[in-house]
C-alpha cells in the first residue's frame, strides 16, 4: 500500500536521489534493450501531419489496450 507524503517524512535531497535514480535506471534499460521501448513518432511543426488513425494506435500501444 502507497504511504501518504506526509507519513514517509522524507527529505528534498532523498526525494530528488530517489527520483534521479528511478530516472538513471529507466534510461540504463532503455539503452540496454530498445527494441523493448515505443519509439514516439515525430514530424516537424507545420511541415507534415499524422495519418488519422496514428494518435489511436500510439496510445493504444502505450497503454496496452492493443
């Protein structure tokens, strides 16, 4: 069960050590194993479009309804 922020009591600095080191080791299995990650689709502003059903498909991905 989740505690509440006011139950963990836990400073800044261990708060922002956590949360760096959550973001390291996303970032370690991504480079480790990309083929396991979503690759966002990009195109530049103003210069191309998205096929319709694109957006419907990416978040279906991400959010394992496919």
């Amino acid at each position: 069960m989740l505690r509440s922020w006011h139950d963990r009591q836990e400073s800044w600095t261990a708060i922002r050590r956590r949360i760096i080191r959550e973001t390291e080791v996303f970032l370690e299995e991504g480079l480790r194993h990309p083929e396991r990650h979503l690759i966002i689709p990009a195109v530049p502003v103003g210069k191309a479009r998205f096929p319709a059903g694109l957006a419907s498909l990416f978040w279906a991905q991400v959010l394992g309804s496919s």
